[in-house]
C-alpha cells in the first residue's frame, strides 16, 4: 500500500466514523425527547414509556 492510499483509506475511515457518530447522536436526542415528553421510543428496539397511564 502506498502512502497516498494509505491517506485516501484514512479519510474514509474518518468520514465513516463522523457518519456514524451523526447517527447516534441524532438517536440519542430522538430518545432524550421522547423521555422527556413520557411517550415510549419509536424506534422498535427502544425503551418503554416510563409513565403507567399511558399505552394500556
């Protein structure tokens, strides 16, 4: 592997990595907010609502 490569697959890596992290960030604010409202998570592999009257 040249040096050259060596930096183009270093600059993927990083822009893959920011990618993800956006990701996660955006779903830990989704989830941060859906707390904060009391509503359940959407998202299928979510948490449960932490209030009792709400969802039964």
């Amino acid at each position: 592997m040249t040096k050259k490569e060596k930096i183009e697959t270093k600059s993927e890596r990083q822009k893959r990595l920011a990618a993800e992290l956006r990701a996660n960030l955006a779903r830990r604010k989704a989830q941060a907010r859906s707390r904060r409202a009391g509503d359940a998570d959407e998202r299928a592999e979510g948490i449960p609502s932490a209030r009792k009257d709400r969802g039964q």
